[in-house]
DNA sequence: AAAAAAATTGTAAACGGTTACATTTTCAAA
DNA sequence: TTTGAAAATGTAACCGTTTACAATTTTTTT
C-alpha cells in the first residue's frame, strides 16, 4: 500500500511554467495576483487534487491553529455542551480543536496539560479535575504566552480569566425557594468543598438559610463525589437522619435524580416529605419522577463565550488580559420536585 | 506580547557543540547515539525546555499521526462512550484525534470528510449521519489508501470494513421478550428505515412477530427522528391507536423515556397496560420509573475495538482489508417497565 | 603497532509551504 | 515613443526535523 505522491505547489507551478510564490500566493486568494493566473491556479489545483500541507504551512508560519481544551470527564452532560459550544466557535474561526480529558485525577491533568504544551496549541481552554491542588502544570503556558480560559472550575485568585456562573446566587437561590416552599430542614448534597463551584454553592446555601433565620446545622451537609453509588449513600445517609429533612439541594442532576430514586424506594413522597432541587438542568430533568427543580447552568453558552474570548485574544481583537472573570447568565427552573406549596394550595382547597 | 523563540535542536547541538543529527537521534533514542552524548542531550534539552516541532516532524516524515472520527452528536450517551473507547486506544497508540459532528446533515458530513481528508488524518472512524445518501464522500480516502473504519450507522455493501452489533437479533430478543411477557400488539417505534440499524431491529421485530404467529400490522410501525418533540408525537400516536397496543419497542432510551413519560401522564400503566423495551442501555435507563429494559449497546466497546483495528492497521499489525465485519456482543436487559409476567404471577396469587 | 571492523558522529539534502526583496510586465501619462 | 509608476511575477532564504551517506573515532584483531 505505498501512499500516494502528494499534489505540491511545485507541480501546479511547472505545470502552468509559473514560479510556486505565484501559486501559493494565488492559493491564499492574495489579492496581488491577477485574476487570470488565479483562475488558471485554482482550477488546475482542483483538476490535481491539491490539498495545502498545514504541517508546512505552520511550521513556516510558526503558528498551529489549534486550541487544547481540558475537561474533567466526557460522560457528562454539561461537559458536552460546552465542548459543543467551544467546537462551533472554534471551528468557526478556522481552528482545530484537541479534547483532553483528566477522568478527575490531577496527574492526568497534568499530563495532558503537558501534552498540550508540547503540541503548541494557541491557546488553551480548561477546567479543573477534582483533585487538582495547583495550577503550577499551567505556568509554562503563561510563560510563553499562550493564553489559557478557565472555565467552571476555576481558581478565582484574579490571576487566570475564567468563566463562570455565579455559584453563590445559585446556591442562595435554590436554597431560597426550598425554604418558600416551606421547607426547615434543608440538606445539600455536594462535593469537595475545595473546588470553587461547590464552594460558593455551599456559601449561598448558607447565606439563604441565615438570612432566613434558619440556623446552619452541619449535620445536613454531605460531601461525595459524584458517582451513582455515592449518591446511593448520600441518600441513606439522609433516611437515618433524625428528624427527617424536609428538602434537599443537590448540586448534580444526575446525583439528584439517583438520590430521589432512592429516596422513593424508601417511601419517602416528593416533594411532599422532602423536596429537591438539582443543578445543571440535563435532559434527565423532565424524564424523571417528578420532574426535577434545578439551576439552569448553559453549558453551550459558557463553550461559546470562552472559545469567542480565547479567539478574538488570539486575532488580536480584545485582550483577555484585562478581563478577570467572564458570568453567564443562569436561572432557577422550578418543577414538581420542589413544588410543595401548590400541594400545600390543593390541601387547603379540600380542607375548604 | 511577542512568541518567545522556540528551542530547537540547532540550539541544543551548538550549546553542546555537536550535531544536528546527533541530537535529532539522541531524542529519538536512537541505540545508535552512545549513552554518553545522549544523555548530555536529553539534560540539556530539559534544561532548556525543548519540545519537538511536530510539524517539522510530520513535514519531514510525511505522517500527521492524526486520526479523525465523524460521529452525528456529540449530545448522545451512546457516541460519547464510542468517544472514550476511542479516545483510550488512540492516545495510547500516541496518535492525535479529530473530531467531527455533523448534526445528523448529509452536507455537513460530507464537510467534515473533505476537511479531514485535508487535514490528512492518517485514518478514518465515522458513523454515517441521518440523512446520509451515499458514501462518495469516503472516496478520496479510498483513493490515498487512507484507511476508514465505520461504525454503528454503516452500508453494509461488503466494501467497507464495519463495527456493528447484531441489529437482527438484537430487534429479534426485544420483541420476543415482550411478547413472552404477553404482548399482542407490539408497537416498534424507531427512526429511518434507509439506516442500516434501524432496517434490521425492524427485520428482527418482524422475525420475531412471525416466528411466534403474531401477524405484522404497519400500522404499528411508528418511523420518526429522535427528538423529544418527534418522541412525544409517537406516544400520542400510540394512544390513538385502536385497539390500544400492549408493547412497544423503541430504538434509543431517550426516546423510550420520554413515551414512557407522555403514556404515564395520559394514565398508562407502564408495564401493565403497555410494556416498554428501549435500546442502548443509556444511564437513564434505571433513573426512570419504572426501569427501563433495554438492549445493552456498549459504545466503549465500540470504539475501543473499531480504534484498535485501525490503529493496528496503521502499524502494519492485521490489516483491515481482510476485516468486513466486526461485530460486538450486546444483550437485552430486563427490567421493570416490561416485567408483565411478574405482575401476572402476582394476580394469579391474589386468586389463589 | 598497524589494520580492519565497529561504533559514533557529521554533512547536507530533503519535506512543502511563506514572504522579503528583486525583477519583469503592463499601462497611463508625458 | 519614451518614461515612470503600478501591477504582477520570480528568486531564494527560511521554518525544524529526519536520514542517506560520508567521515571520524573507538575498539578489536592480527
């Protein structure tokens, strides 16, 4: 199977007995050559399948026209739209994208930070695995001025532009409309508490329960990863609590709608005996039982708004220097798995 | 901010006041460099913070060390774990991946071919797109020897080497199933019948309707996209129907999941009035009520295999044009939202 | 110690583009 | 027709590797 001989600048030049800056001139559509020879050029590269060398072309214009973009795993829903978000910007703009993924572990991260670096891309694109303890992997970027966007989880010190929702206003949000709808004892479900997103959603629990003169009871707090069987526990764990919580937030969908199947399998009634309110809004929502309450976290929006940002650094429109941290909208959506008030409503009614 | 110059070998050899050559193989271990040099060389270069250009490298090697992969979706379980089977193999193998989406769009998809085709990937992985109508697309690959392996969404024509599940007996097992639990009027919703996977689950319905006397009633047969909207739409159909049919079979879990829901809402009883089998065995399947039985369509597997097979070809190890058709083990798994018969012992009890 | 063989290193030509600078062609103005 | 500027094209160096072949050094053999 010997690869075929590649159609070059040189053919179509002695071809048509004109010089091959002519011809790659012309095939950049350099408005410098006539349009005759251009015609001439473009047709016969067609006729003899011409296909440009990037590896050539980028090593003669120092540049690789590829973005890297880390993530912490595939297999979730929000990952994939912001890599849908991020791949139509960036293939929009002409770049290739390489997908990293760190399955959570911060030397997998390391690595394919490492790698990326080694692939030269123009900019890269990332958001923290779980355990990542430093963002040291991320300096020889900086040091050769390669821009890098964090996203979701990010280290907010002011040093790194990142975009995010805001974590805290979700968290007090949900945490809030729990509480109208009457609920007293609010557990969250949550993960490492080091990772700014989990962080500041606890914050705005918080704040949501303090301000509503409901004390912060730590018992009500369970930390996990974000597995089906952590989940499970997290769960049982809140069966043995006693007395029983009346209304939970989850910072996961796909969390919440294990914990709330678990909870069922208990008997427990939703949202009468406890309400529940996730977070992401995944399709997985509206298929569960009752359907689940949750934080509308635009995946594709913060893909798009950091590969725009990345991009336009790059084409030297805008300078993501001087910005710091990049918010994306982002919204409570009420559904029947914290609806107890209209359930209170229909008491009332029969009591009538 | 000017790019800061890179370190190259020339720079390591004059530092070192040696070769070009002699680095350049040092650093690729070459056993002819002695241990001595090599190691001042692999020293130095750290120390100095070289990274091989990769496109001087593929330049000069006339290899990309790239593979690309044209999938429909990125928003779909079942192409997302293809993605991670592939994404292991490849990056273990040391190759780049590229990935493409075309939306389901037969333009788009031929869009994506032409670009990776110049991008010069060294190998193809694709799954056809909806509307795909034929494959010339593939042929300029052909044409360069560039290897292509396709997968789920294939032609069978014999000219392609394919990663498939047994579709027939897979369409054949769900059927069957239902219509042990009791089923007579088994609905099968699925999506374009031009599709290879969705043409032979149908055969294999219709086999297993036949085989145990149950005639084939088209009006049974419900072809659809696989939106929620085109999903919602086929339950309503199913509940026009007169007489009300007892089974259904559904070609993807997020479909099944979503009927499921619109029946349960107009006061189906799932599985006693209707009893449900999807397909893929997607993470959803256990968090709706009741569980959905499904056909397990292990993607990872998919992809791991189809990567190996293509990779191994790159390296001159096997060789895909002797492999037609590869075809991966999948089961059907019985859960709750088709278990009649359980229910059936049960009333039998109560007699008792 | 000289000669031959083996091990190591060096030279220089690719790979296929881009582009500064030089040269030629074209065409309007004098 | 000559002149000069503008338009078009050409020359050649460069980007950073790899590798055939040549040259040198080291080791072994005689």
């Amino acid at each position: 199977m010997p690869k075929e001989k590649e159609v070059t600048i040189y053919d179509i030049a002695s071809a048509l007995n004109i010089s091959i800056a002519t011809v790659s001139r012309a095939l950049k559509n350099d408005p410098v050559v006539s349009k005759r020879t251009k015609k001439k050029i473009f047709d016969l590269a067609a006729k003899m399948g011409y296909r440009t060398n990037h590896f050539a072309r980028n090593l003669r214009n120092q540049t690789t026209n590829t973005i890297g973009i880390i993530v912490h795993e595939l297999s979730s829903n929000f990952i994939t739209s912001v890599l849908a978000g991020v791949e139509k910007v960036t293939t929009e703009a002409g770049y290739d994208l390489i997908i990293a993924h760190s399955s959570e572990s911060f030397s997998k991260e390391i690595a394919n930070a490492k790698n990326l670096f080694d692939k030269r891309v123009d900019g890269l694109i990332a958001s923290l695995s779980f355990d990542t303890k430093n963002l040291d992997h991320y300096k020889p970027f900086k040091e050769k001025n390669v821009p890098v966007i964090f996203f979701d989880r990010v280290e907010q010190d002011g040093k790194n532009t990142v975009v995010v929702i805001d974590n805290d206003k979700c968290g007090y949000q949900a945490t809030e409309h729990l509480i109208q709808q009457g609920c007293k004892r609010i557990v969250h479900i949550t993960s490492s508490l080091k990772r700014n997103v989990y962080a500041q959603r606890f914050n705005g629990y918080k704040e949501a329960l303090s301000e509503n003169g409901i004390p912060y009871d730590e018992n009500l707090l369970i930390v996990h990863d974000l597995s089906e069987s952590a989940a499970i526990e997290s769960a049982m764990q809140m069966l043995k609590m006693n007395p029983l919580p009346d209304g939970v937030f989850i910072t996961n969908d796909f969390v919440a709608a294990v914990v709330m199947r678990t909870l069922k399998e208990n008997n427990i009634k939703i949202p009468e005996d406890m309400a529940i309110v996730g977070f992401n809004n995944d399709a997985i929502c509206t298929l569960v039982e009752p359907a689940l309450s949750t934080i509308n976290y635009p995946g594709i929006d913060v893909g798009e708004v950091a590969a725009r940002n990345l991009v336009n650094h790059l084409k030297g429109i805008g300078n993501i220097q001087n910005t710091n941290t990049i918010i994306i909208r982002s919204n409570l959506i009420i559904r029947n798995s914290s609806l107890k008030s209209e359930i209170i409503e229909k008491g009332k009614k029969k009591l009538n």
